[in-house]
C-alpha cells in the first residue's frame, strides 16, 4: 500500500516537473504531504525568479511552512523527482522534516546517498527517513531529455561513465 501511495504523490511532483520546463528550468518537482493531503507543491524555479535558491524542494518547503505556521514539518513527506542537492538536503534537516520519498539518484551532486549523504548524518541532530526510486525510471527519463536538449543531443562524457541505476546520468 506505501509503494502505491508512494507513486501517487511522486506522479504530482512529476506533473510539477513539467511545469518547470515552461520556463526553461530544469524539470525538478516537489509535493509536501501530510495526513494524506497535498500541503504544498513547487517546481524549479531558478531560471524564471533568476534565484540560485529557487528549487522544487525549498519553495515546497516554504510553502508548507506558511500553511502550517511553523518551520517545524511535522508529520510532512517531502516527494521529489530527483535526489535532493547539499542546499535542499540541508533544508530538510532544518525543517525536521520526517520523511523524504525521491526518484532518481543524481550521482553528480546528490547529497541524500550518491554525494553526500546530510539528512542520514548522525553528526546532526535531526535525521531523516528516506526512500528513493519511486518513478526513478520516469523521473529520470524526463531529466535526460532535458539536458540532451539542452546540449544538442550531445552526450555528456562524465554521464557515459557512471553507471545508471534509473538516476539523471
């Protein structure tokens, strides 16, 4: 039934995902859910606001924190479609955030496993729960045509060495 679930919420950060693309962003969504309803919900945004902190995961977060009326996320799920970077990673510790559900592994600058590993850090005082692969396939499909596009459909040779296993390589 989580697997389910899971997939569900995974699809809405999907559906933001694409929205990014209309602004030229990379196509990253997030969606913050709490007893089982949607709280908040963004996309990558940097390229449209021109701010290097506008991604999926920190807008969904704040978002959450003005519905909720605390910073602390309490009960909140963050879902995203691609592993959460140093920045977010850190973010989600600071929210204390409790579980975080995402796609695809970034294996150049994945900080919840591929990189780094902040929100699993026993040096911190908060720890998160995390699950990864949902949609991963999916997720990262949408990724790979992104930056294939963006680069003229030339392949990326850092990319071409690193194995896949269902991330953006």
């Amino acid at each position: 039934m989580a697997q389910l679930t899971h997939r569900l919420w995974m699809d809405r950060a999907l559906a933001q995902a694409r929205i990014a693309l209309q602004t030229g962003d990379v196509p990253v969504g997030a969606v913050v859910v709490r007893d089982g309803a949607v709280i908040a919900e963004a996309c990558n945004r940097r390229e449209a606001d021109r701010d290097p902190t506008a991604h999926a995961e920190l807008l969904a977060i704040r978002r959450a924190a003005a519905e909720l009326g605390s910073w602390r996320l309490d009960g909140c799920t963050l879902y995203v479609t691609l592993e959460p970077c140093t920045m977010c990673a850190g973010a989600l510790v600071l929210a204390r955030l409790p579980a975080l559900v995402f796609a695809a592994a970034d294996p150049k600058a994945g900080a919840v496993g591929s990189v780094y590993d902040v929100p699993r850090d026993a040096r911190l005082n908060h720890r998160v729960d995390v699950s990864s692969g949902v949609l991963a396939e999916e997720c990262g499909a949408v990724l790979r045509r992104f930056f294939q596009a963006r680069r003229g459909s030339r392949p990326d040779p850092v990319a071409a060495t690193i194995p896949d296993p269902g991330g953006v390589a």
